[in-house]
C-alpha cells in the first residue's frame, strides 16, 4: 500500500532524541497535555492504570522516541489486551506530543530509554 511508505517516511522525520528534552516550558505544556488526554488511561503520574482505563506504565518507556511518537500518532493494538492505545495524531500536534514527552521523559525511571540507539 502507498500509505505504508508515506508512513515510513514521516516516522524516519522524527529525531532520535527529543529536541525539547530538558527544556521547562516545554515540560510544563506537556504536563497538561499529558493530564488532559492521556491521565485517565496512563494515572495521574504514568505509573499505568487511571481510573478510566489501564494504561501501561511510561515511567519504564523503553522504546525511545521515535516509537513513543508513533505510538501517539498512530494508537497501538497490544495483543490479549481489550484496550488498545488510541491514535491521537489528529488530536496533538507534533509539538504537543514532543512537550509530553518531554514531561514523561522526567518521571523516568530506571531501565527507561528515551533515545534511539545511536548505531
């Protein structure tokens, strides 16, 4: 399909690191991004399982930041899990999901991986 290519190629535009990484303006939009749209599934502080779903934990994010993005993006069906991560590409700009991830990025926890292995 041509849209898997297309696909493939906006993904490969988003950097290996989060450019707003660090930065606190950015970290504080993206706590209430972060509160707004993705608490009530992920809990009030990304440990997993709000009280409106059971998100996974994203203090242990490991997939670095190309994924994270696309994940938000595009939703993501975990199999044997009845809830599924729905996309929010339509709903957060790019720049809003990089200052949430920004935020997420400072309640990592140990064995987190935010960046891309650099190969």
């Amino acid at each position: 399909a041509p849209m898997e290519g297309h696909l493939a190629r906006a993904e490969s535009e988003v950097p290996a690191a989060n450019p707003l990484s660090g930065n606190q303006a950015a970290i504080k939009e993206g706590q209430s991004w972060y509160r707004a749209v993705c608490g009530p599934c992920h809990g009030g502080r990304a440990a997993g399982a709000g009280e409106r779903g059971q998100g996974a934990n994203l203090r242990m994010f490991n997939k670095g930041f190309r994924q994270f993005v696309s994940t938000v993006k595009n939703g993501r069906d975990v199999p044997g899990r009845t809830q599924k991560m729905p996309p929010w590409g339509a709903v957060l700009s790019d720049q809003q999901i990089y200052q949430t991830g920004a935020y997420l990025e400072t309640l990592a926890e140990r064995g987190a991986n935010w960046r891309e292995a650099s190969n």
